[in-house]
C-alpha cells in the first residue's frame, strides 16, 4: 500500500498571523463589494435614521476601510495562535473557528453594534438594518475560518499563497484609490 504524505500544519505565529491576515483582508473586500452593491448601501446609509450613525460611503474612512482590516486580521490571528492546539488538529476546526467569530464577534458583541444582541436592545436602528448585515458578516466570518484553517492545515499549496497575495495587492490598491476618488484627488467615471 503506497504511503501517502502528510503535511504537517504550520501553526507558527507566523504562518497564522500571514495567512489570517491575507485571507481576512481579501474575504472582507469580496464580501464587502458584493453586499455594498447587492444591499445598496449608498442608499441605506443616507436614510436619515442611519444618517448619524453610518458614514456615508463616500466619505475616505469608508473607502480605507479595507485598510484597516490588516490591523483586523492581526488581532484574529493572535486568537487563532492562542487556540491553535484546539483549531488546527481537527478535520473540521474550522467550523469551530466561525462557530466563535459568529457567536462572540457577531451576535455577542460587548457594544451595541447592527445584528448583535445588544444593538437590537440599546439602538434606534430599524429592525431590518440588524438583519441586513448579518449575510454580509456571517458568510464573510465563514470564509475566513475555512479558508485560513485549510491554508494553514496545508502550507504545501503554494497557489493558496500566490491567489491570497494577489487578492490582497488588488484590495489594497483598489482601497487606496477609494480614498483617492473620495478625498477628490482622482475623478471616477460614473454610469
């Protein structure tokens, strides 16, 4: 019987800090895009009863919002790290990984955020503003437990490596050019 080969996970700080951070980066802009054009978020967030509470998507911070998810990525790799003895050895750690991310970073949020279970007690926000977010969030939180666990549970596939670092670049590059375009510098053609 041929013996197959088992690559080992690379669960070093290193190999998951990378890996999280690339795979959350580029998950959040895909899913970003498609819900800010399924959603029509433009219109959502000019209603006047989220108008004091969303910034508009026009406005830079919005458009550097991908920006910032390296930062994002960073903090969910250090949890990722720290339960790694408990994530990565299973066949299906990642489930277990969304599991958390949906349960603590989603519905049980410590402030009063869209589709938590404190902003549905403590906001004015409309009923349908918590629950138009959560297939945004919730598949997005999916992707990035199985598609970091997968990654990290096989190192050998180096094209994971070559279409995450890709992604990332054109995210990064499209963000930069929304704060560009927002802040005035550079004119986008419309329609």
């Amino acid at each position: 019987m041929p013996h197959k080969a088992h690559n080992k996970a690379d669960t070093s700080m290193q190999s998951i800090g990378i890996k999280t951070i690339l795979v959350h980066t580029v998950t959040y802009f895909v899913i970003g895009f498609i819900s800010f054009t399924l959603f029509d978020y433009t219109a959502k967030y000019a209603d006047p009863l989220l108008g004091n509470y969303m910034r508009q998507t026009d406005h830079p911070l919005v458009a550097a919002g991908t920006l910032f998810q390296v930062i994002r990525g960073f903090l969910f790799a250090l949890v990722f790290y720290w339960m790694r003895e408990f994530f990565f050895p299973k066949k299906n750690g990642w489930l277990f990984m969304w599991m958390m991310l949906f349960i603590v970073g989603i519905l049980s949020t410590f402030g009063p955020t869209p589709g938590s279970i404190e902003g549905l007690v403590y906001t004015n926000v409309p009923f349908y503003f918590h629950i138009i977010g959560l297939p945004e969030v919730t598949i997005q939180s999916l992707l990035l437990a199985f598609c970091t666990h997968y990654w990290v549970k096989h190192p050998e596939k180096k094209w994971l490596a070559w279409l995450f670092g890709a992604a990332f670049v054109i995210a990064i590059l499209f963000s930069i050019l929304g704060i560009l375009a927002a802040m005035g510098m550079i004119n986008v053609p419309t329609g």
